[in-house]
C-alpha cells in the first residue's frame, strides 16, 4: 500500500440498549394494537459508542495508525469524540449539526429475545455536505477512503469525488445493501480498489446489481469476503484466491463490530505493506477480540498481547512481521 492518510467515511451512532425482565407478549392486547400505548419498566441502560465508521477508526488507532474520521454529528458529539481522539482517531473532519442530534439505535430487548427498537438518523443525513478534497489537503492524499454504510447520498457523493479525484476508494456498504437499489449498488462498486463484504451480503451485491461475481470481480480490484468463524477469502481477477482461518482459542459472545474491527486490522496490515494474506491475520485476530466483548469499542490489549495472538494462530513468523511495526 502507498503511504497515505486513510480516510475511513460512514456513520456515526451511539447505541441505547436497554433489558426488559419480563415478555412484551404479556402487556399486547391483540385485538387492541391500533390503540398501542404501553410502557416497560426496564432493568438497565447501556449507552455505546457505534456507527461503522468509528468503529473502524477506533480498532486502526489501538493499532498505533490515525484514521480520519469522516462523517456527521449532533452538538451531543463532545464526549465520544474525546474517547476517540484518545484512541489516536483525527476528528478535525468531522461535520457537526447545528440543528440535528447524533445518529442513535434506541433498542429495548425482552427476556424472550423480542424486541423494540427504533434509528433515529439525524445529523447522519448531513453526511452528504461533506467534501473530500479539503479533508485530503488537510492530511495529505489518501492511501485510500474506505466509504462505508452512511447516508446514501453521501456515500454517492464521496464515491463519485474519488474517482474524479482518483483516490483509491475501498466499497463496503454493508447495512445500506439490503435498503439499497441496484444501480445505487452498482454506482458505489465499480471502480472501487478493494469490494468488503460478508458472504451473506455477497450474494446479495450479485442479486440486486445482476452482475455475476466474475463480473464484480472485473470491476474491483479485489474483494475480501468475510465467512464468520470459517476466516475470510480473497478473490480478484487475476489474484490466485487467498484463504485466511480465523483467529484460533476465540470464546464468542456477541458479534456486533467484529467485521468493522477485522476492517481495521486488514488496512493496518495493507498499511503496513504485509501483503494480503498477512493483512487478513491481522484482521482476524482484531475481530477476535471484538466477539469476545460486549460493545464494539470495549476491547483493549497490549502490544505484546497482539503479537502474541498472532503468533498462537498464525506461527512465529507471521507475529515477528506484525511486531516490527506495533
């Protein structure tokens, strides 16, 4: 990878989970839903920090890398951008509301696993004001702009001023997929240096885009397929497929952000220049601590700590490369 900023755009959110001792079922009156009004005494509140673009940011930081975060937020942004800017994540870009709060998952879950659940957009529908090019004159040129889920207008908007910029754009709608038409999902691929995506969201692109994957692959200049507990495989048109196992030892226990920190780990590892398979190590092993916490930007580890986990799932030689730059 050319030596560049990594510019990593998408949205930005905070998560309030909350946990209902009893069943939802008990307090529904069937034949009295058009008249709902019902309120829940619940037993906890957990408020994270999320959205898939610091998320990312966070993990390339713990790797001792500064992301720029781009993206939108409310007036109420204060305090979890300290927490990144802690974490070595470059702020200065962000766009802040003057009117709108920022992005939040209010979520209310039962002891059935049922759920209430509601997203407030907000100052993510701003992401779209949002230009590159002084982002770009501020940090240097980009090494690459991850555009990931976000406002839709805005991650048009982003993809169409790297290609006339001709920055190296790297394609990871995820969420946004199975909200998005064909051609916005075309639009956001072609073209782009490296297509991210979960198998599931895969055949999904192939499906809506009615391209085949021969076809994506002729229009990307690789793609990364995360497959769960099975690792990861990379694919490209003339690239002999790469296939990476995950992370050894991992005790699961909740798998939200675990592909925006095997993200992380992947551009550190390109960043690094490791080459792919090795930069794939590196991401599962970031993703590994991620699906053994709860939260997405709960984990911490040492250095020697990292290294280690490379060296216990992918060999002594695969930890010294890692450690010459941590």
């Amino acid at each position: 990878m050319t030596s560049g900023s990594l510019l990593i755009a998408g949205s930005i959110a905070t998560d309030h989970l909350m946990t209902f001792g009893g069943k939802f079922e008990d307090s529904l009156v069937v034949e009295q839903l058009d008249k709902l009004s019902v309120s829940f005494l619940v037993n906890d509140l957990e408020i994270r920090r999320g959205g898939v673009a610091p998320n990312m940011c966070f993990g390339l930081g713990r790797l001792g890398l500064r992301p720029v975060l781009v993206g939108s937020a409310g007036e109420d942004f204060g305090d979890y951008r300290s927490w990144l800017e802690r974490h070595h994540v470059d702020c200065d870009s962000v766009h802040i509301s003057e009117t709108l709060h920022t992005a939040r998952f209010v979520c209310t879950t039962d002891s059935t696993m049922a759920q209430f659940a509601s997203f407030y957009p907000g100052a993510m529908s701003e992401a779209r004001q949002i230009e590159l090019a002084p982002i770009a004159e501020r940090v240097g040129a980009p090494a690459y702009v991850l555009i990931g889920a976000d406002d839709p207008d805005a991650m048009r908007r982003h993809t169409h001023e790297c290609r006339q910029r001709d920055y190296p754009f790297i394609s990871d709608c995820s969420q946004q997929l199975a909200f998005s038409g064909g051609e916005l999902i075309r639009d956001l691929i072609d073209g782009a240096a490296i297509l991210f995506s979960n198998e599931y969201e895969s055949h999904m692109i192939e499906q809506k885009t009615g391209w085949s994957a021969d076809e994506i692959l002729s229009r990307v200049g690789f793609q990364v397929t995360t497959l769960g507990a099975q690792g990861v495989r990379i694919t490209g048109e003339k690239l002999e497929t790469i296939e990476v196992a995950a992370a050894k030892n991992v005790t699961a226990i909740e798998p939200t952000g675990v592909g925006d920190a095997f993200r992380s780990g992947f551009l550190a590892g390109m960043a690094w220049d490791l080459g792919l398979e090795r930069a794939a190590q590196v991401g599962c092993v970031l993703a590994a601590y991620v699906v053994e916490t709860v939260g997405t930007q709960e984990y911490s580890f040492t250095h020697e700590q990292f290294v280690a986990r490379v060296e216990e799932s992918y060999g002594s030689e695969a930890a010294d490369e890692v450690a010459a730059h941590l």
